[in-house]
C-alpha cells in the first residue's frame, strides 16, 4: 500500500459502468480506479491526485481527488 499521493490523467472513466484507468504521471502506468475510490467527480483527461492500494489483479486507485489549474 502506498501512503503517498501521486498525480495522474484520466484515460477514461465510464459513470455507467463504475470504473476507469489514470495513468500514473511518474511511471506511465494505467492504474484502475473504481467509482468507490473517488473523492470528486472525474472526467477523461481530467488531471488528479490519488494513492494507491494493491487489488487482485494489480493496483488500485483510492481517494481520487481532482487537482485545480
């Protein structure tokens, strides 16, 4: 589990089905995010924050937060 916060872009997020992939800033990677792990509302290409939790398949994002310009 990663304590630390890390910044990302949404690849995609679909409402209806409840969950989406952001890809990591740092590392490129695409990172699962669920519609329970959301703090705001998220959109493609919206630029956010979040920590990651290691899932069953691989990590997981959690306290996804958009990030103001």
């Amino acid at each position: 589990m990663s304590n630390s916060k890390q910044e990302g872009t949404v690849k995609f997020f679909n409402s209806s089905k409840g969950f989406g992939f952001i890809t990591d800033n740092d590392s490129k990677k695409d990172i699962f995010v669920h519609i329970s792990g959301l703090v705001d509302d998220i959109r493609d290409g919206d630029h956010v924050m979040f920590e990651t939790v290691n899932g069953k398949k691989g990590l997981n994002a959690i306290n996804v937060a958009l990030i103001q310009d």
